[in-house]
C-alpha cells in the first residue's frame, strides 16, 4: 500500500477523497451516517455530501435518513478484481467440489501485501464454521496460507511485515481478525520453514481457538504461488493430525486439477505473484473488459452531470469507471481508455491516483487491478441475502403504487414470504398477519403462480399434480386443468393477475426475479383490495413499476451473484 505517501502531482484529489469515503463506509459494515463519515474521513461536510450525492447517482450507494449505505452495483468493483486475477471463476468450482466431498469449509486466497486475501469461500452450515467473507484480509501470520506465501517473500516484503507488526502488535488494522490471534507472529518464521520443506502447513488453532486447517499452493506454469487453497475445520470433527490424513490426498488433487485448469488454453492466472500474462487478445486489440458495467457507470455519469452540476464529482466517477473496466490482468493504458470512452490523459491521471492508493497495480506499460480493490465494499456486501437485497427496492416500489410490495420464494408445493414493505400508512387488507416465513398455498397465489411457471416443464406438472386444491373463496381455481392453462399463460406473459382467489376482496400482480442465469429464483408482488378498481387497471397502473422494481433487483441480484451465492432468505 502507497497511500501513506504524498500523492503524485497528477493525482486526482476528488478521487482520492472519495474513495476514502467508500473505505470507511466499508470498514463500518456498509452503513454510516454522514455525520460520522465528516468525523471519520477529516472532510468537510460540503464534500463528503457531494461524494455521497456522486456515489448515489451512480448507483454505488444511497441516502436512507440521515445514514449513507453502500448498494450491490459496489461490488461491480470487486467483480473486476475477480476477472482480471482469473482465479474465482476457474477455479471457484473446484474448490466447491472439494466442500461438497469432504464436508469441510475450503476457501481460495492470495498475497496481499503483508497479508492474504480470501477470493472464494465454501462454507458448510454448522454452528462452528470460518466467518470470513470474500474480500477479507488476514495478516499473513495468522493462519495457515500465511506461511506459504511468505515461504516466497523479498527482503522488501519482510521489511513491510516487520514495520507493520512494530506499529500494530495487536492487528487492530484487521478488524476479522479474532482478539488473540497476534500469538501466532511467535511461531510464523518455524512455520514458514515447514512449510516450505513441507510444501503443505497447517493451523492448529492460530485465527480462532476449534478451527483448525491445511493449506496447500497453486502454482503456475513457472512455479509462482498464484494462490492457496485451504480446509478448514471444527476441533469436534478434527485434530491437525486428523485433518492431514483425511485431507491432504484429496487436497493435493484438487490442487493439481487448479494447476491443470489454469494451464488449459485461455484460461489466464492473473498472478498477483508475477507478471500479467498477457497484454492482449490473440486479435491484438486490447484485453477485454467488461462493457456492461462501464456502460451503465458512463451512462449514469453522463446524465447525473446534466442533473446535478456542481453536486455531481464526475472526476471521481471517471476514476469509478476505470476501476470498474478491467476484466483482465495486464490491460495498456490504451485499453482502457477505449474501453471507458476517456480520454487518454484522463485514464492516466486516475490509474496514477489509484496506483497510489494501491488499488491498481503497474508492471511496465500494462495495468492490472490489485487485491485490495476488494476492500471497496466487497467483505461487507458479499453476504447479502436476496431479500436484503430487495427490500430497498420493494420500498421503492411502494412510494409508487401506495400498496404493499412483498418477496416469495418457492417452499414445496407453498410460497414464503422472504421480503414484504406494508403501505403507508398500513391499511390491513388481509385477515392474516404477513410476515417474513408466512406460507401459502402457490396455487392460489400471484407468487406461487409466477413460481410455478419458472419450474421446468415437468417439475411445474409433478407440482400441480400433487397439489391439495381446496377452495379458498368462491373465485378459488380448483380444476387442475384449468390450473395448468393459467400458469402455462402465466410463463408467456411473464406476469400473473389473481383476483380474491386466497381472499375474498385481495387482489394481486406479481413477477418473477431471475438470476444470472436466466433461473427463476423468486417472485415480488403488489397487492391491493379489489375494490379499488379493475384488473384491467391493476394491469395498466401496478405491471410497468413492478416491472421495474423486479428489473431493479435483478441488476444488483447479477452483480452481487457473480462470483459469490446469494442465499434465498
């Protein structure tokens, strides 16, 4: 990290500045009031309102109260960092696989400095499991992947560590880490001699008193570490000795499957440990970014300016769009100029900032994003549920239609409630109390009938056909036939319309909320009495802003989805 030094000349201040906001936003869990962000920061008031003023507008955060919250599209950041280090995605399936078949907790990580990074998590549901998140750093000491990578260490990199451990004995600059874990600085040069004789090492306890864990290195094709896959597991299940018998084999295999996948032809390492592999595509144009997510930064930047003038820092959203347009590691100024429609000069002022801030890294002519661009918000945004993810939208989508707006997911043959924003003010239409976990029957329901549709053809039949179709109310469908009919038109027109048929005088609009894939994994809905007008009206009035909120959830559903899960509740 350079930004304890004095920026370079060419530096961009506004960029500078607001990245320290997002930081410190990230560091309070994604959530700060803009008070304590003027006292965390030093800034003015008057800056810190049009840092948060730039970063709502394109779409990096939002204002609810007096409170400044980051938003999924953050993590179109992280994303980059992801691609570009070709690490994740490749490598991401493996390390699940091995989860799944030793029903341990495995997590892929990288050299960050003097500490690791973690870029992929496998966790398994326990009471005692790892607690970290994707985009977390840990101080290399602690723990087992520490020791692998500092096997490979320069003077310089021992010099960084020693500075650090002098100014920080109790790492207080790592807030993941558990109160206690500084004793393993006292055994981490034995354990890095291990470990390099080994070519394995183990943690016995050093992060969290019962967590116990093996690390193993993947190296590239000239033997560089590119990074460390590690098991982790519960002193109930495992000692060390334990662990390494039952582990180590299928770990090394796993491990030996990583080295093939990143040798295989366009598979690309991005090796934080050594060069960028390659400086272009085999066409000769640059290397490829990612135009979606720079689309929508630009485009948002552009009209944000025209609206908001003086309140809109398009210096720091220019410098958002760069960080935001690697896909690869090893990308020439000219790239990413192409790839963000800037201007060369402009590219080059904010790679200097950012190079500065050690969010980007620079060898030669080419430019590669660094692992603690994953400090943006990344850590504290990874873990969002679909339903945390909704619920700022559905609020929205009621300021609209003045009727509640409610999320479901399919529960066997019902629909449960994940999400629901009543009226304002609360107007009870309902002789039940909705509440998050709340069951209906799918039959009856605009939910369940949206879900039903998303099923394959012969799953959405096999539940039909055991469905217990009791009559709710009199407008109730109960012929299984006629049922079909509905959800089969239901799938054609990506909508359903159910008129008191749970309730007498309910009425209901919902769609479906798809994921990356196209996968129907929920479904969001209006509803309103019956009284209040016609279905055509429900039609006309309620579709185009639930559409919209759907639309709006699936954007951040994507970003937040790309390379970590996104839980249904």
């Amino acid at each position: 990290m350079t930004g304890e030094t004095v920026p370079p000349p060419e530096a961009v201040g506004p960029l500078i500045r607001g990245l320290a906001v997002v930081d410190r936003l990230s560091v309070a869990g994604g959530r700060r009031s803009v008070g304590d962000l003027v006292r965390d920061t030093g800034l003015a008031r008057s800056t810190v309102d049009r840092i948060l003023s730039t970063l709502a507008r394109v779409g990096y955060a939002r204002l609810d109260g007096r409170d400044a919250v980051l938003t999924p599209a953050l993590m179109e950041l992280g994303n980059a960092y992801l691609a570009a280090s070709g690490l994740a995605g490749p490598l991401g399936p493996l390390a699940d696989r091995l989860a799944e078949e030793l029903d341990e907790s495995v997590s892929l990580a990288v050299p960050d400095r003097d500490g690791v990074r973690f870029v992929h998590q496998a966790t398994r549901r326990r009471a005692m499991s790892v607690a970290f998140r994707i985009g977390d750093r840990l101080p290399a000491e602690c723990g087992a992947v520490g020791a692998l990578f500092a096997a490979d260490w320069s003077v310089d990199d021992w010099r960084l560590w020693r500075r650090r451990r002098e100014a920080d004995p109790g790492n207080a600059a790592f807030p993941v880490v558990p109160r206690g874990a500084e004793r393993a600085a006292a055994s981490f040069e034995e354990r890095i001699t291990r470990a390099r004789r080994d070519g394995w090492s183990l943690d016995d306890q050093l992060i969290e008193p019962g967590l116990v864990a093996v690390a193993v290195p993947v190296r590239d094709g000239a033997g560089h570490q590119v990074c460390v896959v590690s098991v982790v597991s519960h002193t109930s299940r495992h000692d060390v000795g334990s662990l390494l018998e039952a582990v180590l084999p299928r770990l090394r295999a796993t491990v030996a499957a990583m080295e093939g996948t990143l040798a295989s032809p366009g598979t690309s390492s991005g090796s934080p440990a050594g060069a960028p592999e390659s400086a272009g595509t085999a066409s000769g144009r640059p290397a490829a970014v990612r135009p979606a997510a720079v689309a929508s930064v630009s485009d948002r930047a552009r009209t944000s300016k025209r609206e908001l003038g003086s309140e809109f820092v398009e210096s720091l959203a220019r410098g958002l769009r760069v960080l935001a347009a690697f896909e690869e590691a090893g990308v020439p100024l000219s790239g990413l100029a192409e790839a963000t429609g800037l201007a060369r000069a402009t590219v080059r002022r904010s790679l200097l900032t950012l190079v500065h801030l050690g969010y980007v890294a620079v060898e030669g002519s080419l430019f590669r994003p660094a692992p603690r661009v994953l400090d943006l918000g990344f850590a504290c945004l990874s873990r969002l549920t679909l339903p945390q993810i909704a619920r700022p939208h559905l609020s929205w989508l009621v300021e609209r239609v003045h009727d509640s707006a409610s999320m479901a997911v399919l529960a066997g043959d019902d629909i449960q409630y994940v999400a629901r924003v009543p009226a304002v003010p609360a107007v009870r239409i309902m002789s039940v109390d909705i509440t998050p976990g709340t069951r209906f029957p799918a039959y009856a329901t605009s939910m369940g009938r949206v879900l039903l549709a998303g099923l394959p053809p012969a799953g959405r039949a096999a539940s039909l056909a055991r469905a217990d179709l009791r009559r709710l109310t009199r407008h109730t469908v109960t012929s299984a036939e006629r049922l079909a009919t509905l959800v089969d038109q239901v799938a054609r027109d990506g909508y359903a319309l159910v008129d008191q048929e749970l309730e007498e005088g309910l009425r209901s609009v919902a769609v479906p909320v798809r994921d990356r894939g196209g996968e129907v994994v929920a479904a969001v809905s209006v509803s309103m009495h019956a009284g209040r007008g016609t279905t055509g009206q429900a039609r006309e009035n309620v579709l185009p802003p639930l559409r919209e909120a759907a639309a709006r959830i699936e954007d951040d559903l994507h970003v937040a989805g790309r390379f970590t899960r996104i839980p249904a509740g």
